[in-house]
C-alpha cells in the first residue's frame, strides 16, 4: 500500500475501484468486438501468434468459448446492422447478447437492441424465456396477443408468460423445456415429481393445515360442495381487498381536496412524495403476497409498479399497482417506453 492510497477514505478508494473496474470492463467487451475483424484478417498469423484463440488468451485474457461466441454472434448479426454495430463496438455485452441470439431477427433488431442496451442480464433472461414460450405456444396452434401490460398472453385459455421454471437453459445458452404440471407451460400434472416442483395437487393439500382437512372432510362426508364454499371465500376476500383499496382511494381525495380548499378535485393530483404509504403496502402484500405479482412468475417481490406512471399522475393508486420482481419491473418500464400512446 502507498502513502496516497492509505489516505484514502473508504468511500473514495471504493469510488475509484467502481471506476476503474468499469474501464476494465469497458476495454474487455471493446477488445471481444474487435476479434472477428482479426480472425477474418488473421492478424494473429502476421503477429506471431498460433491462432485466434492464442491471440486474445495473450492480449486480452479472453478464454476459447468467448472467442467462440464472438465469432458465432458476428456472423448471426450479419443482417442485423445495430446488433452487429453494438457487438463489434462492444457497445453491448456477450452475454446478453448471446440471450437474444435466439430471438432477434430483422424485424424485431431495432427494439430488441434499444431495449438491451437498458435491460439488467436478468431482465433480458426474462425476456428470452417469455419470448421463447410464447413461440413455442405459437407452433402448438395456440393464439397470442399483447395484454394491457404489453406482455404476451394466450387467447385460447391461459397464460403462458412469465418466468417458466419448467424450462432450463442447455449449454448453447437456449431454453429447454422440461416435465411438469398442468398449472406450468410445458408441464403434465401425471408428473407427480418434476423440475417445476412437487405435484400441484400435492402442494395444495399440503399447504392446509389440519385443521381445515378434518373441516373439509367432515363437509365431503355430508355431500356438501367445498368448491362453492372456497370459491365463496375466496370471492368475500377480492371483494374486501377492492372495498379496503375503495377507502384508500377516497381518503386520499379527500386529503387532496382539503389541501387545495375546493371541492373540485384536480385532474392531475398532486401525491405528497414517491414513498408508498404504508396501507398501500399492506393492502399489495395481501393482495398479492410475497411474489412478483406477473402471471407465471415465481421470482420474490422486489419493486413496487405503478401501472399509472407517477412521473405523469402523480399518485399511489393501490388499484393500479402491483409488486414486481426486479426483472420484470425493468420490462414493464421498457415495454412502456416503446408503447405509442406514452
């Protein structure tokens, strides 16, 4: 260590790894663009080097499967001129774009890519695989359009987006699917053990406690339908659930309305600050739980989404918010900034 660097406070030393780092970073994804112009020049045979790979393992520290990728992806983005542009200028990292490899083509390049350019490698992951499902949808007969959200969903019955975890990625970095249940795209509910885990129905009778089995079954015995009965309760509960969000919503009219003296609410109201109320955030987490509230997701809850943006609105309405994993908050916001009517 040296006198400068001892003098260093902690958050300044940090500052300075978190700068160099993203050079190092920065050169490294410059250096992989740069390989396919020297594999097609074979400059590594005017410089003395054995091949490609001995080449960018010396200059770089670039490993044979890198070198590999690189020289795949360039001559899969031929046709593409943004994706080949981001690559060979390593505007983009290999690694996400190795994940859209599979699903970009010459009409989808230019969103895809702007949207990459943003997107977390999660978020792209997510990407892929609901893009992936819904083209295997596709090939099955199945109908898809785009929801309110702009995801794609399945018109014919159920949804079919959203992190599949029926599905793996093989050593190519595409997505296979696997066994699993009827409630998973991709799975069959004989499955009693599968990748998506344990038998649905299993998982439901063992989420009761034994309490309610004996309940249940004293019910059974008398022939009287439980399915009415839970389905009753379950309905009794999204009706208290949009009552409570209702008082939300009306008190915070009324708020609005006594600050600003009149009677007369404003069309673009004015929210106290970006926090969520705490109410809020109960009346969610009972709503929806503890995971991403996106269909086919399984990932925790991370992020909370206004689906009515608050930069514009200005509000925290509960009816109009849902809990997000971090992936699929970043795709709502990137959907929503390619959307016409935003």
């Amino acid at each position: 260590m040296n006198k400068t660097q001892a003098l260093m406070t902690d958050p300044e030393l940090y500052a300075i790894c978190k700068k160099c780092g993203a050079e190092a970073l920065e050169a490294r994804r410059k250096f992989i663009g740069l390989l396919p112009e020297v594999n097609v020049r074979r400059l590594y045979e005017r410089r003395g080097y054995s091949s490609i790979y001995h080449f960018a393992a010396v200059l770089g520290g670039v490993g044979r499967r890198l070198v590999d990728d690189v020289l795949r992806l360039e001559k899969r983005f031929e046709a593409m001129p943004k994706l080949h542009a981001a690559l060979v200028n390593g505007e983009i990292g290999l690694s996400k774009l190795s994940r859209v490899a599979s699903i970009v083509n010459v009409e989808n390049e230019a969103e895809i890519c702007e949207k990459i350019m943003t997107l977390s490698r999660r978020a792209v992951e997510v990407m892929v695989i609901e893009a992936q499902s819904v083209e295997r949808k596709m090939k099955n007969g199945g109908i898809c359009d785009l929801n309110v959200s702009g995801h794609l969903v399945d018109l014919s019955g159920d949804c079919i987006v959203g992190h599949d975890f029926a599905e793996t990625q093989n050593m190519d970095g595409l997505v296979t699917t696997l066994s699993g249940c009827d409630f998973t795209p991709g799975c069959k509910s004989e499955d009693v053990i599968s990748p998506a885990g344990q038998n649905h129905d299993y998982e439901i009778l063992n989420a009761l406690s034994p309490e309610v089995k004996i309940k249940l079954k004293e019910l059974i015995d008398k022939e009287i339908d439980i399915n009415e009965i839970i389905l009753g309760a379950m309905c009794a509960r999204e009706a208290e659930i949009a009552r409570q969000k209702m008082e939300i919503v009306q008190a915070q009219k009324a708020k609005r309305k006594e600050k600003s003296g009149t009677a007369i609410v404003s069309s673009k109201p004015t929210a106290e600050s970006r926090h969520i109320p705490v109410k809020i955030r109960r009346i969610l987490k009972l709503e929806f739980g503890s995971k991403c509230a996106h269909q086919g997701c399984g990932q925790r809850a991370e992020q909370i989404h206004h689906e009515k943006p608050f930069a514009f609105f200005a509000e925290h309405d509960p009816r109009s918010m849902k809990p997000l994993c971090r992936a699929h908050h970043e795709l709502e916001h990137a959907t929503r900034s390619h959307s016409p009517n935003l």
